[in-house]
C-alpha cells in the first residue's frame, strides 16, 4: 500500500507516513486495481446466482442474454458509482437466495408436521386407509388401522362392523360372536349384527342363545323371522288383582310352542298342568305361574300372577281340574256349596238334566278326548247354568288297553276266578266281563283303570265293585280303590 501524498509504501496497518509524515485517509481512494478484483469477485458470486449473466463482446458492446430476450432494456452502468452501486446490489443477492432456501425448510417442515399430525389425529383418514386395505385383502394392515381409528372414537360402529367382517373373511367365529354381543350393547338395534348372531347360532344349535338374544331385541322383523326360536315368557288376560265375579283367565303366548301352568305358586315343569283352554277361576286366591316351552325345547322365564276370586254367592258347580291336555291324568271332582245340591252330567256334549248320570264321587279321566257337561240342582229344582270342560288324556305307555285288559283276564284264570277268557265264573254261567277306558295317577306313575262287570245269562251287566290298575309302562298288576278326595289307592293283586 502506498502513502496518497508522497507515493512512499506503507504497512496496511500504519496511520502515519514514514517519510512525509501525512495521516492515510480511513477512507480508501478510487484504486482501479483494487475495483477490478472486486468486480471480478462479484462477477462469480453473480454467476452462481445467474448462470447465463450479460456478456460483452471485444467490442464493448453488450450480448443480450436469454434473460433479456423479452423485450427489456438492461442498464448499463454510465459511472463509477453507478458501477459500486450494482456491485453492493449483486452482494445482497446471496443473502436473498440462503432467506429462500430457509423459508422452503421451514415451509416443508410445517407441512410435514401438519400432514402428520393429520394422519395420525383424523378418524376419516384411517378408516379410508383400512376400507382400502380391507378392499385389498390386507387384513391386518385394516385392523391396524381400525384400531387407530377406535382409539380416535371408541363408539364407532362403523369401524367395529368393518373388523366384524374382517373376521368373517379370516372364519374366526368366536370373535365374530364376541364382536357383535359388543356392536349390541352400543347400538341395540343393529340388525346385521342381530342377522348375523342368529344365523350362526342356529348353524351351531344353540337354541337357548337364540331364544336369549331375541328376548331382548327391539326390532320387530328380526324377532319375526326368527319367532319359532324365541320363548318369551307368557302373558295373562285379565291382569292379576281382585275380582267380584269368576274369572277365565287366558294365558297368551307369542308362538307354537307348549304352556304349561300352576295355581298353587310353585314353578311349573312338564308335571304340571298344560295350557289349552281358559282357566276358570271360581273363588279364592289363586298364585298362577307359568311357563312356555318352544318346539325347540327352549324354557322361558316363569310368570307370576296373583288373583283374588270374592263371589258373594256360588250360582255353578266348581270342576277340577280345568280344561287341558294331560299326559298324567286326575279324578274329576265337583264341588257343591252344601249336601242340598246334585250335581248331574253328560260325557258326549249334550245338554245335562236331572235324568242324566250323577255325581257320586271323583271320576276317573277318560281316555282320549271327552267333553263333561255339569248341571247343579238345589232343593228346589232351580238349576244352575251348565259348566263344560274338556279333557284330553294321552298318557305315554307302553302297554296298550286292550294288553291291560289281558293282563286281568290271565291272572284271573291263573287264580281261577274265572274259568275261561270269556270270563266263565266257577260254578255259574254268569261271566266276568271288563271294560278299560280310564286311567289315574300317583306318584309313582300312570295306571290304566280296568271295572269288573258281572253279565247274566239275560244280558244284564252290573258293576262288580272290582277295579284293577295296571301300570302303564310295566304292566305290573294292582287292585286299585278310590277315596273321596280323589286319591287312587293301590294294593297287591
């Protein structure tokens, strides 16, 4: 560097010439040499920024560049300073090119987090994910998925149903099942899931589930579709309460199934008394339970009723037991208000009059179906109306009348009350003659019934007052009696 008073040189780090002794100006005058190199040096910083910059020909002139192509003039710098100030202007282009570079970095990286963010936070998102990975038969990327989304909202139905049908593909029943007892719990009226339990517990026979699940489904066409399966409880008709007058209760059902009933308050079982007509309720109080079975063997829950029969005057004979089916048959008895009634009856639904048969005690059941018309007479020949009830006995057995009947004729001629199987009587020509056509009950089991008869020689028959029981099922053989109450009482043969 050299002083600008004398020309001597100087040290870039003196202040003072040594030889004139002059103060260097801090501010450096115009040196050409040193403007070219910084020229120079702008000249490759604007080449980084502008690869294809202005171009001057040997001549001077200036080269347009692609940039300028369009129409517009460049300017040409016209001095010195002009000249510095484009230098300083082309300085501050590396500044605005690293700011851009930064910006794009960030803006990437915002993007970043907000697509993430988005992906990992939005319901909609993953369960398109999983629709597409499902659509796919990528079975566990769209479980993966679904679990993300029931972490977003754990009642979502429609993401449970998409696995429920993941695991139908993949034949996993049992979670099939377990899945859609789940979907009901958060939306009760779900009939896929309803369609889709029901149809897999029939494939599996499990009945009771089926009767269970349609107990407590709300929707009308399901329960429809599957009412063969269902066992809900029965209703009664009227309500229960107290009455002044007789009732005839009626025990509804939804189905084809089998009621069977008690009035005693203790639960019903296939002993008990089955449901076929209404139950007459005369006077008292009455603890009715019952129950009903489907065809599929299904038991519903027990309903429960209490009655309060008040009736200031009995006007009818009261029968027992009701109008039903029975498999184990009873006595029929008729209860009068005093000793000054008679009771009087028919078995072939003819209207009953004072010359029909009378009540002298319980009656055997009569086998197969039979109709019993009641007519009560007081003191005064006022007659009541007439009660009717209906019977059918079909007990299960194993031996059949007519083999009940040969049971009592064999072991007579064996004991030789009798002489032939025409029924001959030792040192008479009277014979014995039998008739099977009623059966009783302990508790023990079912007996067919079998009257002797005595017939004479003119045609005459008249009761021996000989009742033999055969067991139904054994065929093993009784003398059999009959107390007041209706009790069938049993002695050896």
């Amino acid at each position: 560097m050299q002083c600008p008073y004398c020309g001597a040189d100087m040290l870039p780090e003196q202040v003072f010439c040594e030889k004139c002794g002059k103060e260097r100006l801090l501010v450096p005058v115009y040196e050409p040499e040193i403007e070219d190199s910084v020229a120079e040096s702008m000249q490759e910083i604007t080449n980084q920024i502008d690869p294809e910059p202005e171009k001057i020909d040997p001549m001077g002139d200036t080269i347009p560049t692609p940039a300028s192509l369009d129409g517009s003039e460049e300017k040409i710098p016209q001095n010195e300073n002009e000249a510095k100030e484009e230098i300083v202007e082309h300085k501050s282009h590396p500044h605005f090119f690293l700011t851009a570079v930064i910006l794009m970095v960030i803006l990437v990286v915002i993007f970043s987090i907000v697509f993430y963010t988005y992906t990992e936070t939005s319901y909609d998102y993953q369960y398109s994910r999983a629709l597409s990975a499902y659509n796919s038969h990528n079975y566990t990327d769209a479980l993966n998925y679904l679990n993300k989304c029931l972490s977003l909202d754990e009642s979502s139905v429609e993401a449970r149903m998409l696995k429920i049908h993941i695991f139908i593909e993949q034949e996993d029943m049992e979670k099939v099942k377990e899945r859609c007892l789940a979907v009901l719990e958060l939306d009760a009226s779900n009939q896929e899931c309803y369609n889709i339990l029901l149809k897999q517990y029939l494939e599996e026979e499990e009945y009771g589930k089926m009767a269970a699940l349609l107990n407590n489904c709300p929707v009308s066409s399901i329960v429809d579709a599957y009412a063969e399966y269902a066992a809900f409880a029965p209703n009664f008709d009227p309500e229960e309460g107290s009455y002044d007058e007789t009732v005839n209760l009626k025990i509804l059902i939804q189905g084809s199934g089998t009621v069977y009933y008690t009035t005693d308050g203790t639960t019903p079982n296939k002993y008990a008394d089955r449901y076929t007509a209404p139950i007459k309720l005369s006077g008292g109080d009455y603890d009715i339970c019952a129950v009903y079975v489907n065809t599929h063997g299904v038991i519903s829950e027990v309903s429960r009723a209490h009655y309060e029969i008040t009736v200031d005057n009995q006007t009818t004979p009261i029968i027992s037991p009701e109008s039903g089916d029975y498999e184990k048959p009873e006595f029929i008895t008729v209860t009068v208000p005093d000793d000054t009634y008679s009771v009087y009856y028919t078995t072939d639904n003819s209207e009953p009059t004072i010359n029909s048969s009378v009540y002298s005690g319980p009656i055997a059941m009569p086998l197969g179906y039979t109709i019993y018309s009641f007519l009560m007479v007081d003191e005064n020949g006022k007659e009541s109306e007439i009660v009717q009830t209906e019977y059918e006995c079909e007990p299960d057995a194993s031996y059949s009348t007519d083999q009940a009947i040969e049971l009592v004729i064999q072991s007579l001629m064996a004991r030789g009350e009798i002489l032939t199987p025409e029924g001959l009587i030792p040192g008479s020509t009277d014979v014995k003659e039998f008739s099977c056509k009623s059966a009783a009950s302990t508790d023990d089991g079912v007996y067919y019934l079998v009257y002797e008869y005595i017939k004479g020689t003119d045609g005459a028959k008249m009761r021996s007052g000989n009742v033999y029981a055969i067991n139904v099922q054994t065929g093993a053989l009784y003398r059999a009696s009959v107390k007041e109450n209706g009790t069938l009482v049993l002695s050896d043969f």
